[in-house]
C-alpha cells in the first residue's frame, strides 16, 4: 500500500503546487494554503523515498554485468555511460547504469550541430539516428510496449535546454511513459529485465505478452519521452516496472575506432561497433 502511494508522488506534488499557487494568489483560505504545501511536502517525500529505495546500498558491490548483444547495429557514439560516471543518469526510475547511443561514424549523415539561438529546435528526422533499427538484446517476453508518444521537435540549443529541464521535471511527476516515451520492456529471464526507450512512434513490431528471438527487431529509434535529440536510451533493471526497480549494469562485446575487440560498456563519446549476435532469426521467434 505504502509503495502503491510512493508511486503517486506525482499527483501529490502537482495538485499541492497548483493549488498552493492559486490560494496564495488569489488570498485563499488559509487552511486550504497550508493543506496545499504539506500535500506537495508529501509528493516531494514520496519521490525522496522512492528514489532512495532505488539506489544501491551503503557498502553494498554491484552485480556482475550482463554480457548481452547491443540491440543495435553500425557505429554508434556513447553518451551518458556508465562507463564514465555511476549513476550514469539518475538513480530513478532504474538508470543507474543507463546508456544513452547515437548513431555516428562514416556510414551516417551528419548530425546537426548544437546551436546557441538559432534555430531553438529542429525536425528529428534531420538527425542520423531516427528511424534505426533497434532489435532484441536476447530472447525473452515484452512485459511493457508503449506506442503512442509523439515524437517531439529536437531540444538542441540553448533555449531547447531549458525548455528540456523545465519538461523533464514535469514528465517526471508523470506516468513512466511521459519520461522514456514509446518503449519496450522485455523479460529476459533470472530476474533480468531491459528497457528500449526514446523510440519512434508508430514503429513497434511486439506488443505486451508477445515471446521474441535474440536479434529481432522490435521498433526503431525515435524522439519521444524526455529526448533532447534522437538516440537510444537503453538499461538493464531488476523487476519490470522502472519507478521501484534498481538499475544492473550490462556489457557489450564491440570493437572500438581501432578495430580492437573489447567487452564492457564504451566511455562518453567513444565511437564503437556492437559485435553481431552469432543468429538473427526472422521476425516470427518460432520460425
């Protein structure tokens, strides 16, 4: 019960906020002012907790990482890695060892460029990774398939920025889908679930209770949720809802810019290949 209202943070923070503004702006009952702030102490306490619960224990080792296949193929760039920095997002909602990938390398059109002023926002069809090919690290079940999202005009200069950290806090008083956006839950089975998000709508292949082979393409990569550009926003968790599981961290077998054969989790900006997983069935997992 006590999880269930932990999970409702949201709402608590956002109906005390709204109406703590309106009762002090417009001279309220005073009753229902000071019942508006503890309503949004609550919310802020809930969230605290939530996230507490989330992150690793004091003195306790991380998991050994899952070796998977990357469920992408071509050069991509890491951002947000793990590799570099642990919690490599946040310890909410699952990201301690999240990774966020671009597509990248000669093979990609350019990515436009970070811009001060102007243009404040762009098309996201204008950036290399909309619209790639994004596949199953390994077999398992969708647990969780989310499609609806829209995806929104890109958030890469300054005033996108700010618009982004404005956004990202409201989306996370929200339904898990306003922060990842159309996404993919799979079980991958002993207690291992991941999680595909940013992607494109419209473009899921699976749908909630749908059994999937290693290698199978479940959507493409897209700009939904809470994205400043198109990218893969890709973790490993421990149960399979992302607002009271915890983060497990993964590695990839890829080869970096050098061509050498390296298994782990690339650093911020490094360029990589992900090694092909050794079958790609078709899209039918029977056949």
């Amino acid at each position: 019960m006590l999880l269930r209202l932990r999970r409702r943070h949201g709402v608590l923070t956002t109906a005390g906020t709204v109406v703590m503004v309106l009762t002090g702006t417009f001279d309220g009952p005073v009753a229902l002012y000071l019942a508006s702030v503890a309503t949004l102490l609550a919310g802020l306490a809930a969230q605290w907790t939530l996230v507490r619960r989330q992150s690793p224990r004091k003195g306790e080792a991380a998991p050994e990482p899952v070796v998977l296949p990357a469920p992408f193929s071509g050069r991509w760039t890491a951002l947000n890695s793990p590799a570099t920095k642990v919690p490599s997002h946040t310890h909410s909602h699952a990201q301690t060892y999240a990774i966020d990938v671009l597509r990248s390398g000669p093979d990609a059109a350019p990515e436009p460029p970070f811009t001060w002023l102007w243009p404040p926002v762009r098309r996201p069809e204008r950036y290399p990774s909309f619209g790639e090919p994004l596949s199953a690290p390994a077999a398992g079940t969708v647990v969780m398939a989310e499609d609806r999202c829209r995806d929104h005009l890109t958030r890469m200069s300054l005033p996108g920025l700010v618009l982004l950290v404005l956004e990202g806090f409201a989306r996370s008083q929200g339904a898990s889908r306003h922060l990842l956006g159309n996404h993919v839950t799979l079980d991958l089975g002993d207690g291992v679930y991941a999680v595909l998000a940013h992607l494109r709508r419209g473009s899921l292949r699976v749908g909630v209770g749908d059994r999937v082979a290693a290698g199978q393409q479940l959507g493409e990569c897209g700009n939904s949720g809470n994205s400043s550009h198109p990218h893969l926003h890709y973790q490993l968790m421990d149960g399979p809802d992302v607002r009271t599981a915890r983060g497990l961290p993964f590695a990839w077998r890829y080869r970096d810019v050098a061509g050498a054969e390296r298994t782990g989790v690339p650093a911020n900006t490094e360029e990589f290949t992900p090694e092909a997983p050794t079958d790609r069935p078709t899209d039918d997992p029977a056949g």
